[in-house]
C-alpha cells in the first residue's frame, strides 16, 4: 500500500514533467565581487530515501524490513578568497544522526599544469570514488568501495586539476595521514576482524584523534576527447570519448588488522551517443611482517556499470560488483579472533566479546547485481532514482541471498 501511494504520485508526476520543458540545472547561488577575485557559492545536496530490504531469502529465518530516511543533507560553501588561484570548499553533513564534518580544502594554482591542495578530502584513488555521490547513476555507492575506498583523510597533493577534468594526462599525487577521517568507506578489512571503527570526524560524538602513518596516493589518467568525467552518464552524446586511468595508494605504517598496506585500481570509463561503460578492478594488500614490502594480496574487488540516456530525461542502468577476501586473510582473523573472546574474565565479557568478534574472518566473497532506472526532472538537479539489487553473500558456514529496493529523490545544487 505505501508502495502504490508513492509510486502512482510520482509516476503522474514524471509524465507531466516530460511533457513540458525544464531548466537544465538549478543555480550556481553565488556572491562575488566586480573583479571576481573574492567568490561565495552556496550549495546542498538533500537525498530522501525509500528502503526495503528481504534480507535471507533462502534462509528460514529470514526478514522483510522497510524504512524511510533523509539519506544525505549536505550543505556545502566554495569560492575564491582574493585571487581566482587561491579557492577553498567546506562540505558538512547535517542529516538525522550524522552531523559530520566532511571536507576543508584549499588550492592554489601556480599554472593550469600544477596545483596544490592542502585540507581534508577524498584521497585520489579512482575516479569513480572521486566523483561526488550526487552524480551517481544509481542510488548509491557498490560494495566495493565499502572494502577499498576511497576515504577522506587529512593530506597534501599536487595536481593538474582534479575535479575539473583537465584534457589529455591528468594527475594527483600527495601525502596522507593514513586514518580515515569517516567510517563510511575502505572499513571491510576492520569489519572482517571484527574491529570496531570510530568515526573522527562526527561533531556529535567523535573519535580518538588520528594517528600518523604516511600514506602515498596517486591517480594517473588519460581523457580523450574532452570527456566530463564528473559523471558516469553520457550527458553530451556524439562520438567515442574515454577515460583510462591507474590509481595507487601505498601505506608506510599499516595497522595491519584496519588498513590495507596497498591498493591499485586501474579503470575505464567509455560515453558514445549518450551510451556509457565503466569498469574498474581493484587489488588489496596486506602486511605480513614488519617489512615495508613484506605484503600478499589479501583482497580482490571489481565493479562493471553500463547506463543509456533517453531524451535527457530517463535512464536505464546497469550494475555489478564482486568483493573476493583471500582465504588466508579470512583464517588469520578468526584464528586472531578466538583467543580475544577465550580471554573474557566473565560470561558478560565474554558474551561482549562473541558480539565483536563472533563473525570475524565468516565473508569469502560477496556479490551485488542491480538494475536501475532514473527521472531528471531539471538536469542533474532533481531526480528520481530507483534500483533493485540482488545480494549475495558467500560466508564460511552457508551462503545468504538478499533483494533490496531503493528509491530515492535528490536535489542538488
């Protein structure tokens, strides 16, 4: 019944608005002066979403669960300060429940060709992961970022233009804290030895200050044909354009049971006539020993997305994402969680203890396959996102098959 009371609106909604025509995008709202040298610009982003989850399907204990939520509630503030080469970006989150500070950064170009950002950000591993979550063609990230990341820490970096795709080679490269400033992204290797992540950078209630163990992270790539890589769709349409890139990040001090003490990902994205594919591979080491180069791989992970535009307003997409953890990795956290909860002084403890650690080292591979399909009301603006998805989960003991339904409304400026 909630279901038809959403959808049926919506629908009568949708084919009213591709009856008339809509204003490509909603803004910039800014404040500058005459030379342009001093700039406000005020965003947000607010996601509304519509979750139900068939959690077990093939179990006998399995579940049906719906919920709504305000998903995201981003405001955002970026501009110049003096010169149009010095700019800065401060991003909050003020949803129910996650009052967080995301990103402050600032950059200052010395050439097109060179640039510096100092702050906190998303580290540059991938372009996809780079990319904003607003411009995602479905509701929400995969899971493969959930094991490899990116993740915002605390860094420097030089670059030749980042967010704004510069034609032909494109770099960044920089030096990182090593923590992850949230607890959102690259969290799978704590999570399968059953280590609890605090979150540093809730304002409600943070975590423990950072650590500092360097990490080294670059993202090489080649743009052909003046591709806009902000966004998997293909907005524009016309002929071929790609976008063929290589990202590494290489931990000097890992915590062996949180951080992976390297990742690589090599990438692909392709548009032609508003039909676009994106793939990317990734590959996680681990520490062994106490040698830097002591490592094996632990983790492998792949994302495929295909999505088609129609007259600018609708969208069909594709996805599927695959997480395989090494066996060997799996046996080290259970053979490393056993102890911990043996070692209880009392049945509470220990009962606390089974809680934590009972499921470490259980995941050896994990599937997500969806299919998706997009409104844009205004542009990139305002849109209406819908997805199915079919979870699979291969644990030690038995394996567990979910479906999951998302519908989402954005806006975003």
């Amino acid at each position: 019944m909630m279901l038809r009371h959403i959808v049926l609106p919506l629908c009568l909604f949708v084919g009213t608005s591709l009856a008339h025509a809509a204003p490509g995008k909603i803004g910039p709202f800014d404040l500058k002066s005459s030379d342009g040298d001093w700039r406000l610009t005020v965003g947000l982003a607010i996601q509304l979403r519509y979750q139900l989850d068939a959690v077990g399907l093939d179990q006998d204990d399995g579940s049906l669960d719906g919920f709504v939520e305000a998903r995201r509630i981003r405001p955002t503030l970026r501009g110049t300060l003096g010169t149009k080469k010095l700019s800065y970006y401060l991003h909050l989150s003020t949803a129910p429940g996650s009052l967080e500070f995301m990103d402050f950064y600032l950059d200052y170009a010395f050439s097109p060709r060179l640039q510096t950002r100092v702050g906190q950000w998303k580290i540059p591993f991938t372009r996809f992961r780079t990319a904003s979550f607003k411009d995602l063609t479905l509701v929400d990230w995969p899971i493969t970022t959930l094991y490899f990341g990116a993740e915002r820490q605390m860094g420097l970096a030089l670059h030749n233009g980042y967010e704004k795709t510069p034609a032909g080679l494109q770099y960044e490269a920089g030096i990182f804290g090593g923590d992850n400033a949230r607890a959102s992204h690259a969290v799978g290797l704590p999570r399968l030895f059953g280590e609890k992540l605090e979150n540093p950078s809730s304002l409600a209630s943070p975590g423990p200050r950072a650590t500092l163990h360097p990490e080294l992270v670059a993202h090489l790539a080649y743009n052909l044909n003046r591709i806009d890589t902000d966004t998997d769709t293909d907005w524009e349409g016309g002929e071929l354009r790609l976008s063929a890139g290589l990202s590494a990040a290489w931990d000097l001090d890992p915590d062996r049971h949180v951080d992976l003490a390297l990742r690589l990902a090599p990438e692909l994205l392709l548009k032609v006539r508003h039909l676009s594919f994106f793939s990317v591979f990734y590959l996680g080491f681990v520490r062994q020993g106490d040698g830097v180069a002591d490592q094996r791989l632990g983790m492998l992970g792949v994302t495929f997305q295909t999505s088609y535009l129609f007259i600018q307003r609708l969208e069909l997409a594709l996805r599927y994402s695959m997480v395989h953890v090494d066996s060997r990795v799996a046996e080290d956290a259970r053979s490393r969680a056993a102890p911990i909860i043996a070692a209880a002084a009392d049945s509470d403890e220990a009962a606390t203890l089974t809680r934590q650690y009972g499921k470490a080292g259980q995941v050896n591979r994990e599937h997500e396959a969806s299919l998706d399909l997009n409104v844009y009301f205004i542009g990139r603006s305002l849109k209406l996102q819908t997805d199915l998805s079919w979870l699979n989960h291969d644990l030690l003991a038995r394996q567990q098959s979910d479906l999951r339904l998302r519908i989402q409304l954005q806006l975003a400026f």
